[in-house]
C-alpha cells in the first residue's frame, strides 16, 4: 500500500474509498504481540450500517414527532369542543332553570288567585328554544318531564279559564246584556298591550294570560251590575214595575221601578259599585234622592229617602250604607223607590233582586282565578 497524499484534483469517491484503508491493529497480552488487519470493506460496511441506523432513527424520530404532533393538534381540538360543550350546557341549563322558575311563579300567582293583569304580564314566562348545541340539547332534555308537567297545567287551566269565561259570558247573555259591554271596561291601555307586544314570551302561557284577561275584564266588568237588595228586610213589595194605577192622579202611568216598603229609617244599601252621581231633593217626585253610577251606562236610583247618606262623586262599594228610607216626595207612606237603569232606560229592577245569591255572587269577582273578591261583594251575598 502506498502512502496517501491527497490532492486537489481527487474525486469524492476516491477520497471515499481511501478514507478506509486496510488498518493493522495490534493487541498484546504480556506475552505475545497479535496482528489484526480491519480490510477497508469491513470497514466501509461498518460506517454504512451505522449511518444508515442513524438516518433510519432520525426519521422514526420525525415521523413520531409528527404522529405525536397531531395527535396534540386532536386533543386542542377535543378540548376546544368539549369546552364550547360545557359552556353551551352551562347557558341552556341555565334559561330553562330561569323558564321553569317563572312559568312556576306564574302559575302560582294565577292559582293563589292574587292575580293582577299587571302582575302577570310581568311575570309572563319567556319562550326557550332547544339549543343548536347537541349536548346542550340532550342535557335539557332532562326538564322535559317538569316542562311537561307545566305545560300540561298551564293547558288545564287554560281551559278551566276558558269554561268559566264562557259561563259568565252566558249569563251575562241571560241577563240581556252583550259580554262586550263589559269586555271593553278595563282592556284599554296599560299592561295588556305590553304583554301582547311580548314576542319573545312562552306562547302557551301567553294563551292562558289572554284567556284570564278576558275573563277578568268581564268579571270586573260586571261588577257594575246591581246584583243585590237594597234593603236587609224580607222584600214587601207595594208597587211593581211597569204600567199601574197612580196613587195620586187615579190614572194609568208608568212606573219605572218598584216600591219596597218598611219601616221610617230602614237603612238602604247599593246594589253594586259605583259612584254617586246625583245626592239631592228632587221636585220631580223622588223627593230626597240618590243615583249611583255604576258604569257601563248602568245607574240605580233611590228615592223618598228620609236621609241621604252619600255626597255626589263619592265611590261607593255594593252593600254599603247609602241612605235611610222615608217617604219623601211623592209618596203616600213610607218606603223605598228603587230603579234600575240601563243606557237611560229604566228597566225591571225585579230580575236584578232575584237572582240566587251564589249565583250572582259567582258573577261578582271570584275568589280563585279571578283575583280578590270585589269588597262588599260578600255583604251583598249574605242579604
Ligand atoms: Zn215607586
């Protein structure tokens, strides 16, 4: 073998092949001295194999590194979702705890008959739809038996309200007056027409405040219509209405109410609420005279009074004391004139005394639905 010298000129390979040659190596194990020779393909083959080991490791260690890098990519990925899971559960947990809680209160105010229009447009419950969120979705799924329950009472009452409507409604009919006279009395303004703007309220509990609404007015409508006696006395009529000989002139005459006789002073009581509109001696006949007002164009009246007890202008509750009989006026002896008219026109005061109490009463304001009962309405029942 002769001695390397490199030079310039000399390719890669050359230098290559050079780089490993023949190489003696010697051992001596304190007694003899051996000689090896490495022959520069062993060599060749030695640095190759190890290269190779190195290049293939470098690889797994990439690809690894990859794998493992995506991998990682994944899991931020599973986190975001999970993460976008949670809150979205969070959020819809949340408005249907909120709707479940204020249908509740709803449905409370309603059934512990505390109702007002105003109160209950308030707390008219808001309408919740099913999250976009499938998991969201599926958590709250878990109110639907709550949901379920309400909704179905929500329906039931909906429809006792409706009944019930129908029946005063009914009545009001059989007492000759369109419910409409009395549907018109309290639906203007205020808190109706907020709650009806409410888009974004529960439908079905939208449905049953429209029902209560209309229920409501008619019964607080009919609050005006004289539903009671006017005097506590077991009634003694001396002179019905309509057509009748006149006591003083001997001819035939319109009477336009009834007589109710009793004793000087008996105390006289309004038939429903209202307030007074006249309080004064009248030449016409009436003698001392008081007309209540009680709205929807319906006016009683009460004449020959020994005392009048009210001033014009004042409100007065049905049951209350108004004036005390006599027989001021026209009149021959003593007692109670009483007139029902409606729209100007008198009419038979008779079907205004005769109905059942409880039936009239359950005209009035109700104790449940309804709202509290209208005050003296319970004074008018126990005549
Ligand atoms: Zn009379």
């Amino acid at each position: 073998m002769t001695t390397f010298v490199p030079t310039a000129n000399q390719s890669l390979s050359v230098k290559f092949r050079n780089f490993f040659k023949p190489r003696d190596i010697f051992l001596h194990d304190g007694k003899s001295l051996r000689r090896f020779t490495i022959g520069a393909r062993l060599q060749m083959a030695v640095v190759s194999g190890i290269v190779a080991l190195l290049i293939w490791s470098l690889v797994a260690t990439i690809a690894a590194i990859n794998a493992m890098s995506g991998d990682v990519a994944r899991m931020q990925q599973q986190v975001a979702q999970m993460q976008s899971d949670v809150d979205a559960m969070r959020v819809a947990v949340r408005e249907r705890a909120t709707q479940l809680e204020q249908r509740t209160a709803f449905l409370d105010t309603m059934l512990t008959g505390e109702a007002t229009a105003t109160r209950l447009s308030q707390q008219l419950p808001r309408n919740v739809e099913t999250p976009d969120n499938a998991r969201a979705a599926a958590m709250v799924e878990g109110f639907g038996r709550a949901d379920a329950m309400q909704l179905a009472l929500a329906e039931r009452l909906e429809t006792m309200t409706r009944q019930r409507y129908n029946a005063r409604a009914a009545e009001l009919r059989r007492r000759g007056f369109d419910p409409a006279r009395f549907q018109a009395y309290t639906g203007q303004g205020g808190p109706y027409e907020a709650a009806a703007a409410a888009d974004d309220a529960d439908p079905r509990f939208r449905q049953l405040f429209t029902t209560w609404r209309a229920l409501d007015q008619l019964e607080t409508g009919a609050a005006s219509i004289p539903s009671a006696r006017p005097i506590n006395l077991s009634v003694n009529f001396t002179s019905g209405y309509g057509v009748r000989s006149d006591p003083f002139r001997g001819s035939a005459a319109m009477h336009a109410g009834i007589d109710l006789a009793g004793p000087l002073g008996t105390p006289i009581y309004a038939t429903a609420d209202g307030i007074v509109g006249r309080s004064e001696w009248n030449s016409g006949g009436y003698g001392n005279l008081v007309e209540l007002n009680h709205g929807q164009g319906i006016q009683t009246r009460y004449g020959h009074l020994s005392q009048r007890i009210v001033q014009a202008g004042q409100r007065v509750r049905r049951g209350q004391l108004i004036g005390l009989m006599g027989s001021t006026g026209r009149s021959t002896g003593s007692h109670l004139h009483y007139e029902v008219r409606i729209d100007g026109r008198a009419v038979n005061p008779i079907p205004f005394m005769q109905q059942p109490a409880s039936t009239m009463a359950a005209l009035q304001r109700p104790a449940a639905i309804g709202g509290p009962a209208a005050p003296g309405g319970a004074a008018a029942g126990s005549r």
